[in-house]
C-alpha cells in the first residue's frame, strides 16, 4: 500500500511512514481493530469458560443426583425382589416338609407341650391360618398366648435381679390377662374349627394349665384361679396384682435391707 502523504510504499503493519515519517492511518486503525478483537475474544473465552463450568457442575449434579435414584431404585428392587426369593424358598422348605412338620406338631399336642408347639411353629415360620397347617390356627394363637404368660410367670423366681419389679409385674399381669381374654369365644367367629373336639381339647388343658401356674406363681386358691376364665376383665385384674404383690414386697425389702 501507498503512503498517502508521500507515496511511499509502506506495509499495513508500518506505523510511520519510513520514507516521510508520517502516521500510517491505516496502520494504527488496523492495531486499534486487533486490539478490540483480542479484548472480544478474551471476553468471549472466558464466559464460555464460565458457562462451560457452570453447566459442567450442574451436569455433574444432575449426574450424582440421577445415579442416586437409580441406585434407590435399584436397592428397593433389590430388596422387593430378595424378599421375594427368600419366601419362595421358604415356601418351597415348607411345602417338601409337611408331613414331617405335621408329624413334629401332632407329637407336641400329644405331650401337651404347649411350649414347643408355639416355638416350632413360630420358628419354622409357619403360615397355620392357610392350608395345610390351618387346623391348628386356633391352636397356635391360644398356645402363642400361653406362651408369653408362662415365660413371665416363670421369671418370678427371679424377680429380685430386675432393679423395676413394677416394670416387670405390669408385663406378667398383662401377659396373664391376655391369655385369659383371648378365651372368649367371640374372638374366634371367623374361625371355622373352633367348636372341634380336636380344638376344644387342648384349649382346655392350656386353660387347666395356666389355672395351675397361677395358682402356684400367684398364690390363687384353686378357686380363685379356675374363675379367672369366666370373671370380668377387672376382677381378675385384682387377683392377679393381688398375687404379684408378695413378689414386689420382697424387693422392696431386699432394697431397704441393702441401703
């Protein structure tokens, strides 16, 4: 390009003119444009840095946030699916063992072991209210009462190494009574071998049973512990608090001796 003073040749990066020394307009307006381009691209590289980052965090919150899900999800099937496996293989032990679960059972009834019966069916998880276990339902559901009562009547005799006698008499008075309401026969109307001799046979010697236990734990006369079945809810309330307060006099005792 030409000097326009001059008429020089000059170059566009030439500021001055070499030959008259003067300004190269075109020069300076050139730097001015490369000047402005270069803040533009700076400003340009840093907001797409800027942004980039941005959504890459937010991308990567998605992310986390999205396999979190997924692995909530993936665990809730887990589970469903593990919870499913593990009853269809009981299922499966129980159904290859019901003759020998029958057998084990109708040998426990036979020695009028309440106890074993109530534990075996319990820890075999037993389903005794569907088929083929459903005729000992009732059975299970007196003898799984019968249970807790007598595990806490049997504790009596040592009542002394529990610091809150009072804690421990309200369960055992608890226990007793709920073993004695479950007797009522409107408790079992959705039942249909309720009425069976089989059922009736051995409710009635659990019932004869813990009438014994109470008498022996509770000091009830054989009177008083043979009406428990039949009297209101707070009758036999008092006789059984009646018979728990020897037990709760002796520890209040022992703690009075030992301070």
């Amino acid at each position: 390009m030409k000097c326009k003073n001059c008429g020089g040749e000059i170059r566009l990066e030439d500021m001055y003119c070499p030959y008259c020394g003067r300004p190269n307009e075109e020069a300076h307006r050139h730097a001015a444009d490369m000047e402005h381009y270069r803040r533009d691209y700076q400003n340009t590289k840093q907001d797409v840095i800027e942004r980039a980052g941005a959504q890459s965090r937010r991308a990567m919150r998605f992310a986390a946030i999205a396999l979190l899900i997924v692995a909530i999800g993936a665990n809730i099937i887990l589970q469903m699916n593990s919870f499913s496996l593990i009853r269809a293989l009981e299922d499966s032990r129980i159904k290859k063992n019901i003759p020998v679960y029958t057998a084990k059972m109708d040998k426990y009834l036979e020695e009028e072991d309440y106890l074993g019966f109530a534990s075996f069916c319990y820890n075999k998880s037993l389903s005794v209210y569907d088929d083929p276990f459903k005729e000992y339902s009732i059975i299970y559901r007196v003898a799984s009462n019968y249970r807790n009562a007598v595990m806490e009547l049997m504790q009596l005799v040592n009542h002394s190494r529990y610091s809150d006698i009072n804690h421990f008499a309200k369960y055992t008075s608890q226990y007793v009574q709920t073993f004695y309401e479950d007797l009522e026969p409107e408790k079992y109307t959705y039942y249909e071998n309720y009425d069976t001799p089989f059922v009736q046979e051995h409710i009635e010697k659990m019932t004869e049973a813990m009438d014994s236990l109470c008498g022996a734990y509770l000091s009830m006369t054989p009177e008083e512990a043979k009406s428990l079945r039949n009297i209101s809810t707070g009758s036999r309330l008092l006789l059984i608090e009646k018979g728990l307060e020897p037990y709760m006099a002796e520890q209040a005792g022992e703690s009075q001796t030992s301070d």
